[in-house]
C-alpha cells in the first residue's frame, strides 16, 4: 500500500489485512485447542532395531509383542496374593517409555472400550479378556482378577492412544502361586484340534488351504452350531460377531482378529452362523486360537490348535 492510494484502494488493503489477521488467529487458536491428550507422537516413537510395528488392520498379523521393544511401561501390582479360584484386584499402570502415565484421555474407544487386556496362562487353557476401568492415580488401571489355574500368568494389553490412532501392545507377567518349582520356561505341544464344544454349542474353525503356511496370508471360516440342533443366537460382542485371539505355544505375542463381517446389521445364517477372518503367522510353529462370542447374551469361548508350517 502507497502513501498516496485512494480511499477504495485503502479499504481494499484493509480488509485483506483483516481476513488475513483473523486466519492467523484461527490457525494460532486451533493450534492451543486441548485435544485431551498430553502426549504426542514422539512419545510412543521406539528407535533402533526391533522396535514395535504398528498393526496394519488390513493384513492382520500375529505380533511378537515381547520379544520387540514396545514404547509404553507396563507394571502389575495385585492387591494381595494371587491364587488359582480366588479373585483379586489388579492395578495395571501404563507410561510411555519417558515415564509420563497413560491414562483415560490419552487413549481412544477401539471395540468399545480404551483399554483390553488379553490374559493367558503357560498352558493357553485359561484365557481371559478383561477390561480395566481407570484408577485413581493417572496411568493406573483396575481390573478383577480370576485366575483358574496356576503358574505364570500373561497379560497382554491392546490400545490405540490418540497421538498415533494406531493400535498398541504391551505385556507383563503375573505369577499365579503358590510356586512350587522354580519358574523355567515351558513350550507344550498341543494336539491339533479344529473343533471345539462348550456349554452346548459346537465351535469349527477351517483354513481355506491346508496347512496354513508361514508369511502367507490364510482365510479361516469359523462355524457355530447347537450340539442338538435349533438356533444359534450370535448377537456382537465388543462391535463384532466373534473375537479369535491366537497365541503362539510359547506366547510371545497374539494376533487379534476380526471377522470379515464387519456390518454389525448383517444378519447370519440362524441355524449355522460362518465368519471368516484374514490372518497372516509370519513364523511357523504351534498355535492356539481362542474364540470368543455371545450367544444369547452369554460370552463363550472356545479354544482350537493347529500348526503353522514353513
Ligand atoms: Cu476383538
């Protein structure tokens, strides 16, 4: 603008400047606009080799969650003694690896809830999938505790914290006593089994090629019937028909599936309902599936095992 502009070429320059202030304004505003979260993208970041892949919801993978470096602390403390049969509260605390908590407003909804915990124990015969409520120190959750048999239990965690919106995985160990022999590490053999009956209903789960091989993705079909015929009421549980949980024999890390079936108003075959799930096992090895549905408002689960070749 010139000393020497018009009076309509000043008013033109004036409102530019005006709508450019209020922009800046805008900007500089939504900037400062709390988000709820205090943490940020850096502070889930892991540098150097084996660091946590974040999972990629279209190609489902099993994650080797303990043996890869997970940006985020995770502790157990239980209220008292941990024995098989009796229940017990369990404070879970989450940090990022600077030590600032992981709390309720630094995580996202992900299946209806901020935070699953799936627990397993050294048999992969008692799994568990639990849902923590916050506690009262920032960072902490609660959950109660059943354990049904003994030994060490595992606890993996599976959130999606808002700085990054991508999934994320934690463990931590839990020993359920009394300990009657020094811990060493066990890896059981279990017998293949693609069935599974439990309170009444007939659970089959299939592979599209058999053997399932390692590195390639599978397409398992998962099947329920009434042991005596007549209905099957599958009703969604956690925003999806079934949840399969696959741990390897020596639980290094699951995979958390879904099914294909993503539209919760889909309605499934009555009498035999079929899901079918997209899963990928980049190492060969045992394997245990654990399903978990609601059937009629009843959660069941039901547990099958199989190999993954090379
Ligand atoms: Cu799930």
């Amino acid at each position: 603008m010139t000393a020497n502009a018009t009076p309509l070429e000043a008013a033109r320059w004036r409102q530019i400047a005006l709508i450019t202030l209020g922009a800046a304004a805008l900007y500089v505003g939504f900037r400062y606009v709390p988000t709820g979260t205090n943490l940020n993208h850096m502070d889930f970041r892991v540098t150097g080799a084996n660091a946590l892949e974040f999972c990629d919801p279209s190609n489902p993978q099993f994650i080797p969650v303990v043996a890869v470096r997970s940006p985020v602390r995770m502790t157990l403390r239980p209220a008292g003694e941990v024995r098989p049969g009796e229940t017990v509260a369990v404070t879970v605390s989450l940090a990022t690896s600077g030590g600032k908590p992981i709390g309720p407003r630094d995580l996202n909804v992900a299946h209806t809830r901020k935070l699953h915990l799936l627990i397993v124990d050294p048999w992969l015969k008692d799994y568990q999938h639990v849902h923590p409520e916050p506690g009262e120190r920032e960072g902490d959750w609660v959950f109660a505790f059943t354990p049904h048999g003994r030994g060490t239990y595992r606890i993996f965690a599976d959130f999606v914290p808002v700085a990054t919106g991508r999934g994320l995985y934690a463990s931590a160990d839990l020993p359920v006593g009394p300990e009657q022999a020094p811990s060493i590490s066990l890896v059981m053999q279990h017998e293949t089994s693609w069935s599974a009956v439990r309170e009444g209903y007939r659970f089959d789960l299939a592979a599209d090629a058999a053997p399932i091989r390692a590195g390639r993705p599978a397409t398992l079909s998962f099947a329920i019937t009434r042991t005596e015929g007549g209905p099957v009421p599958l009703e969604p549980v956690m925003d999806a028909f079934a949840h399969l949980v696959a741990f390897d024999e020596a639980r290094s890390g699951f995979a958390h599936l879904h099914p294909n079936e993503l539209d919760l108003a889909w309605r499934p075959d009555p009498e035999q309902p079929v899901l079918t799930f997209q899963v990928t096992f980049p190492q060969p090895g045992r394997y245990v599936i654990w399903s978990q549905v609601n059937l009629g408002g009843r959660e069941v689960f039901a547990p099958f095992a199989f190999e993954v070749e090379d």
